[in-house]
C-alpha cells in the first residue's frame, strides 16, 4: 500500500514564508521559545532550540514540563488545521496527547501535519522528538472551522 498524498496548505510558498516570519515574530511565539519551519511543505515544525531552564522542572526533574509541551501541541495541530482553512476562523477543539518519554537535552521539535479536512473540522497529528530524533510524546487532534470568514486574504 503506497502512501496517501499529503494534505498541502492553502498559502503558495511565498505565503507560506511571510506566514512563518509573521509568526516568528510573534510575542507569544519568542515567550515560548520556539520558532515555527515551515520549510517542509505540508508540515507544521516548532523547533525549540535551546530548552530555557524555565521549560524545565518536569516531576522535579531536567526534563520538559508537561504544560510547555502541550503549549506546543495546541500551536502545531492549531496551525496544521488553520493552513486547510486560511481566512476562516479555526482554533482547537481537542487535544489527546501522549508522553512516553521525558524530554531531555537541549532542543526538541514538534511536528505535525493534518491528516484529514472538511468543510468544519480538520483532523491533524503531531509528534515531539528531542536533539536524538527520538520519540517523546505524540498528539492527535482536532480543529474546528467557523462558518464565517476573517476577512479578505489570508488572516494571520
């Protein structure tokens, strides 16, 4: 069995770099201290590099806390259903995370891509890998779209 195609955004390339360098610019996104790739098409990439003592303290431990990598979560599924939907309002609905293994080192990244989209939900999947490649907590989850548009062009 052959793989499906991938689910791509709806901005073209250079969209695709302004959206990133909007964000990137983002208070929010400097005070998470991660920085949106969007250089993969299809994907959705957080890159944390390099984890601030304050993301730390995971069960009184180096490790990532809990709450810093569903805050991740929420951005990557959020903006892998917003790029199916761009100019509609979209946010998460539902997040269903699973930590398999503490978070250590210096840098991680969040990975996600949507898996399937329709007219009010889209349904989208990522995976955090730490400075390894390795595994460390999965996430699927849903976004929901809003009837109405946010106006004309892409709304970032």
């Amino acid at each position: 069995m052959t793989d499906p195609q991938p689910i791509l955004p709806k901005l073209d390339a250079e969209q695709l770099v302004e959206f990133q360098k909007k964000w990137n610019q983002h208070p929010g996104m400097r005070h998470m201290g991660a920085e949106l790739d969007l250089s993969t098409r299809g994907l959705v990439r957080a890159v944390v590099d390099p984890i601030q003592p304050e993301q730390r303290g995971g069960l009184d431990t180096e490790a990532v806390n809990g709450a810093v990598i569903a805050g991740l979560f929420d951005l990557v599924i959020g903006l892998s259903g917003y790029l199916q939907t761009v100019g509609r309002r979209a946010g998460v609905a539902q997040l269903s995370i699973q930590f398999l293994r503490p978070v250590l080192g210096e840098r991680f990244e969040v990975i996600g891509r949507p898996v399937r989209a329709g007219k009010t939900l889209v349904f989208a999947t990522a995976e955090l890998v730490d400075e390894r490649g390795t595994p460390c907590a999965r996430c699927d989850g849903i976004v929901a779209v809003a009837g109405g548009d946010v106006g004309a062009g892409p709304a970032f």
